[in-house]
C-alpha cells in the first residue's frame, strides 16, 4: 500500500444529530474552521476540538493512517485495562 504525505481536508467531529452549519464557524473564506466549534450555548463564542473529521478524497495518508491507529490502539488499550 502506498501512502501520500498530504493532509486530507478536517474539521471537529459534529456531535450526533447536529448540522455542520450548527456547530462549525466559518473562515472569512466560506470554508469550515478546522479546530474550533460553537459552545452551543446560543452565541457565537468557541472551544477547541476534541474529535475530527476527516476527508477520504485524497486516499491513504500518513496522517489519516496515524489517526486511524491511535483510534485503534486506544480501543485496544481501554479493553485491556477492564
């Protein structure tokens, strides 16, 4: 398998059964923030991301691989550890 060392497109995970539009600022571009979110608390201030989400357009990266095997190491590790 071969890997690119391009970053796929990213933003905060949208918490389950909210819009991207809802939760993600918009850049002065148009285009979603990557690492910041509304507190949800009805006025435009924000918080850091916890989770992302990202692109599958550009294939396989180093970066989407790394993210994929920390998912899964952490699963892996939070099993052992019950």
């Amino acid at each position: 398998m071969c890997y690119v060392g391009g970053q796929p497109d990213y933003h905060c995970q949208v918490p389950e059964g909210q819009s991207v539009d809802d939760v993600i600022p918009k850049n002065d571009k148009g285009g979603l923030l990557k690492c910041q979110m509304y507190l949800g608390d009805g006025t435009n201030q924000t918080k850091p991301c916890v989770n992302w989400t990202y692109s599958g357009d550009i294939g396989n990266t180093i970066v989407s691989q790394v993210v994929g095997l920390h998912g899964l190491l952490l699963s892996v590790s939070l099993s052992l550890c019950r």
